[in-house]
C-alpha cells in the first residue's frame, strides 16, 4: 500500500530551539512525514539534518518568507517564542502569532500545533501569560483552521532549563533552605512525552480546536528535588521556611545555576502557585502515551548527558542578535583587536589543530588560567550575564548556535574558522576568532567599543589578555601535539 502520509508536508518552526530541534530530529528519524523547517538562520541546522530536509529561512515577522515556508503545508507546529529578545516579548509574542495564523489560513494549512505553558490565567506569570495568549491567538479562527494547543509545565530533558536547575542544584548543595515556593505542586513532564504529544497530533482524528494538557504525576519542586537526587545518588537535606522572596530564590539560582536571571525568575514566577492539568484530554485522546514518571525522566536526562547526546539546549535559541565581525567595516580603528600568531611544522596538521580548537571551554576548561576564565564568569554573573556555567552540550562537537560558557558559535568552518561572539555583558560587542592556516594559527579577539566606557574596559583587561590569550593559542597547537 503506498504511504499517503508521506506525501504530508509539516512544517516545523523554531527548528532551532529546545524543543523544535528535538522534534525535527525525530520526524526525520520515523521519515513517516514530509519534513520542512522554517528557521531564522539556516547556518544554525546540523549539518546532518540540513542534507535530508528542506529549509525555509525567515522570521514569523517577514510574511514572504512565511508564505513561502507554507506553501503546500498541511500542519505547522508553531515552536516559537520571543522571551528573552525583548522587554516587550509580548507584544512580539502577539504580533508573530497573528501573522502565523492568518499565513496558515492564507495557504490552506489544515491543522496548527503549538505547544505552550501549563496554567491558568488568574495566576499565571508575565511569561505564562503570553504563552495562553499566543494559544488563544492561534486558536481564534476555528472555522478557518484547527489548532491543538498542547500544554506542559516543567519539562524535563537533558538541557532543558527546569532540569538544569534542578541538576545543579542537587550536585552542588548538600544542604538547601527551601523558600514557601518550592511546595505548590505541578506536574512535571519529560522530553520524550513532549515530542510523543507533538509528534501523535499530526493525525490526531479530531476536527476543530483542542487543548490537551500534559504532565506526568503531580508534584512540588520540593519532592521534585527529593526524587532526582535519589537518582542521582546524593543524599541531600532541605530546610523549608516561610521567607524567601521569589526574587531572592532568582538570585540564588543564578548563583548556582547556568540559568541567566531573566529566566531563573520566569521559572520561580511560573512556580510560584499551583500548575495542575486542567483537563483530562490527553488520557482521552492520546491513550497510547503514558508518561513516564519524573524519576523516569531525570534518569533519561542523565543517561543523555553522560552518553554525550544532548540533541538541543535551554540556551539554543540565540535571543541576543551575534553577527560575525567579518559585517563591520572598521573605519578609524573602530575595532580594536588583540592578534596572536603561533606557528606550527613540528608535525602537528590542521585539522588537529581545530579539533583542539574546538575542544575549548566547558569541562574542558580553557587550558590554562582557568582561574581567570573563572573570575570573568562570576564577575559576568554578578552583573545579570550568563557567565561560564552554561558550559557546552557536547565535549567533542560544536555547531553554528551553540552556547560555549559566555560565548556563542557564530561561525564554524570544518578545518579552517571558528568565531565566537560575547555573550557576557560587555560595554560592546566582542569576538574571538580562531583562524586555522596550513602552517599556523591566528588567533584574534575583537572588541567593537560602546563609547568611552568600551574603550575603557578594553585597555583595563589588556594586562589580563596579554597572560590569557597569548597561552591560549600557544597550549591550543601544543595540545593538538599531543591528542595526535
Ligand atoms: N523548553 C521548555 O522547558 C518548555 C516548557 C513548556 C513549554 N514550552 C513551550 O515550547 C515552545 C518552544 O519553546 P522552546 O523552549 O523550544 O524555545 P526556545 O528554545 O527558546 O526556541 C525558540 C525558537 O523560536 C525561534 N524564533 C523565535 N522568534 C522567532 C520568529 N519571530 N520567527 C521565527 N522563529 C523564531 C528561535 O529561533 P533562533 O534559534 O533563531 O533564536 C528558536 O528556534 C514555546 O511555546 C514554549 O512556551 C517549552
């Protein structure tokens, strides 16, 4: 019998996301679906991916380039949010909404899924609150178009932000005085469920407009952080008292977590009160999914950590516009720069010597000075960055998008380039650029000033930089030496 439904086209948005990433790797794995991404940059698709799917560049805010992405489409998975890129995200959030249903409509898209947060509106934080509204935006033209909105709380997956805090807060506090929060119950939901929800809607039969709430049993992040140290082994003793401000509970997360402030105190908002499902509907439509329990799920993340596969991270979506310096023009010295050149024919080759450039940061530490890489990430901590916590999701591989401690993959040419654009909080924009050439490595950190204070800042970290990138690219070669 011939497979119709792989004539099917779905479309995926924020295929560059936590979750996006994710779904789009396991739709092209099942092959059961036509598969079409929509991303804002294409560089940032795996390569492995990039061969096997067609790929629509654009933003929810360029209507040509959605039409484009939605030409032929018969459901489009809309994975999109704009937290982070602005103050007024929802007022972003709203606008890419609309324009996303009424392009859907326009090219006759049957079906559109969205996955948003789990909660009411009468408690719900900023952050929820333009999550439900972008459902009841997608959701407003049922004689138009269907959509499912599924909806989910805590997700927890090997990168995901809620797990993330909750690993390292289990590994690095033996001992936790726990604010009033942590006790309102929520129900906790893993990664692979998401995707099993996401993925069963494409044919899900039913006509018209549903939510679906999802979550495994209910929990408070209390229990939450009980159960995943048991997990992992750890015997750790939380003290409950009634202060701790959510804002003082922010604080202290990002002091012990990779988490940025923004997003610590969206999470600690969001859990603030009860997030339960309010409906039944997964149970009655999606019958075959039984959600693992959270000890499952945190045992799953795990596993992935430690088998080096994470597939995407919290800190995917690049929020922060990074451009390569390469699109400066550089009139009057307006880039100021600091080059080291190393040399090298003792036998070690060029691609070595990118293996180990790439094998920076992380838990592989920048080689030596480490100590001073460190101090620049408490310092970039302290002042609402992201500092070197974010560390890197693989030990070995690096791809255009990914987050390496403070910085990001903006550029990655295999054997020759990699650049990395600050995302510390500088007066100004910077970049470190590895430069790999037959014979030698040019290595250049550039930093474009904001005014007077950019400039002061550089010559004020120039003595630093003298000791930390000269040993840089110097142990970088005498490395590739040795991993030969
Ligand atoms: N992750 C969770 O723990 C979680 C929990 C519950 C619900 N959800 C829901 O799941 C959905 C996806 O979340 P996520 O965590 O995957 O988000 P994410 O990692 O922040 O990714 C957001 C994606 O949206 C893309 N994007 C942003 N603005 C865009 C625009 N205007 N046009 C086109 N693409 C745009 C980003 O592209 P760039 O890569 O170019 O930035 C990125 O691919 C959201 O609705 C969220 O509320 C997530």
């Amino acid at each position: 019998m011939p497979d119709t439904t792989k004539q099917k086209i779905v479309l995926v948005t924020g295929a560059t996301g936590y979750i996006g990433r994710r779904l789009a790797h396991r739709l092209l794995q099942k092959g059961t679906v036509n598969v079409r991404l929509m991303v804002r940059n294409k560089e940032k698709v795996q390569a492995s991916i990039a061969e096997q799917v067609d790929i629509r560049e654009g933003s929810t805010f360029e209507k040509p380039a959605l039409e484009a992405a939605l030409e032929g489409v018969e459901t489009a998975f809309y994975l999109i949010h704009s937290m982070g890129s602005a103050d007024d995200y929802s007022n972003l959030d709203r606008i890419s909404a609309e324009n996303f249903r009424d392009a859907c409509i326009a090219a006759g898209v049957r079906r559109i899924i969205y996955l948003g947060g789990l909660g009411v509106k009468e408690s719900a934080s900023e952050h929820l609150l333009s999550r439900i509204e972008t459902g009841e935006i997608l959701s407003a033209k049922p004689d138009a178009i269907e959509t499912i909105w599924l909806r989910a709380g805590v997700i927890i997956g090997s990168g995901s932000a809620s797990f993330e805090i909750i690993r390292n807060l289990c590994q690095k506090l033996p001992l936790m005085i726990t604010p009033r929060w942590v006790r309102s119950r929520t129900q906790p939901i893993g990664i692979d469920d998401v995707l099993n929800y996401l993925e069963s809607s494409i044919a899900l039969p039913h006509q018209g407009n549903l939510i679906v709430d999802t979550g495994s049993e209910a929990l408070s992040f209390q229990q939450m952080m009980e159960q995943a140290a048991k997990v992992m082994g750890l015997k750790r003793y939380l003290f409950p008292v009634p202060f701790l401000s959510p804002r003082l509970s922010s604080y202290w997360l990002i002091l012990f977590t990779p988490i940025p402030y923004k997003l610590a105190a969206a999470l600690v908002e969001g859990l603030k009160s009860e997030t339960v499902l309010q409906n039944d509907n997964a149970a009655r439509f999606y019958p075959e999914i039984q959600p693992a329990t959270f000890k499952q799920a945190v045992a799953d993340a795990i596993h992935e950590l430690e088998q080096n596969q994470v597939l995407s991270r919290w800190c995917d979506s690049s929020a922060e516009q990074a451009c390569d310096i390469r699109d400066f023009d550089n009139p009057a010295g307006a880039v100021l720069r600091d080059t080291r050149i190393i040399s090298f024919n003792k036998g070690e080759r060029q691609e070595d010597v990118f293996r180990s450039v790439c094998g920076i940061g992380g838990k592989n530490g920048w080689f030596r000075y480490n100590l001073l890489w460190r101090i620049r990430g408490v310092v970039d901590k302290l002042v609402g960055g992201s500092g070197l916590s974010r560390g890197r999701r693989s030990n070995t591989d690096l791809r255009i998008g990914d987050a390496l401690d403070f910085w990001r993959v903006v550029d990655l040419k295999p054997g020759k380039r990699l650049l990395l654009h600050a995302q510390m909080k500088v007066p100004g924009d910077a970049w470190l650029e590895f430069d790999v050439q037959p014979h030698q490595l040019v290595q250049t950190a550039h930093f474009l000033p904001k005014g007077l204070w950019g400039r002061l800042y550089w010559y004020s970290v120039l003595p630093f930089h003298h000791f930390v990138f000269k040993d840089l690219s110097k142990t970088i070669v005498n490395s590739a030496t040795k991993n030969q």
